[in-house]
C-alpha cells in the first residue's frame, strides 16, 4: 500500500534506480493514469501532485519526470493511496520525435 512515506523516501530511491529522470506514471484503480511532474506534497490520506496533461494528439509523448515543459500542459491533483494501484518508471531514453505512420518525414 501506498502512503505519505513512499512519496516522501522511496519514491527518491526508485527514481535513482531508474536513472533520476524516468517517465513516472501513477497507475489508478479505475484504470486512469497519470503521468507524473512532481510530487507537491505527501499528506495523510493523499498526495498532491503536478501531472502532465495528456491529450489525445500528444498520447504519443512520454514527458519526464521533472521536466520543466509549458506549465499550461500540467494540471495539479490530488489522489487518495487507496486509489493508487501501481507506480510505474520507464527509463526509457529520450521520446522519438518522429509518429508512427506514412507521413514521417
């Protein structure tokens, strides 16, 4: 289970192991998921976060970690531990710019 506690500590460790700056997405219980910016602040019961907005023609971007990026595209929310199903980290090396299909160019 998740808690203040991991987000304050462990979610440092798992970040380092990672590489420090990972894609970090915060898988939920409903099935939506978040991809993390920055931990705001890890208080009783939930923790406050920036994510980055996702929409449908950007899916394809993976924004980091810590990424400074436009703040217009970040939104701040706030989720309850219990609603958290997994933290995911992707080390993945730096998004490819080119998208899928014919029109690459």
């Amino acid at each position: 289970m998740f808690d203040a506690n991991y987000f304050r500590t462990a979610l440092h460790t798992d970040l380092d192991a990672a590489g420090g700056t990972p894609v970090v997405e915060l898988a939920l219980l409903n099935g939506h998921v978040h991809r993390v910016r920055a931990v705001v602040d890890a208080a009783d019961g939930y923790v406050t976060l920036i994510v980055h907005q996702t929409k449908g023609d950007l899916s394809h971007e993976r924004p980091r970690y810590g990424s400074s990026g436009d703040t217009k595209e970040s939104v701040r929310v706030s989720v309850s531990y219990d609603s958290i199903a997994a933290v995911l980290f992707d080390p993945a090396p730096e998004q490819v710019k080119a998208r899928p299909g014919f029109a690459n160019s």
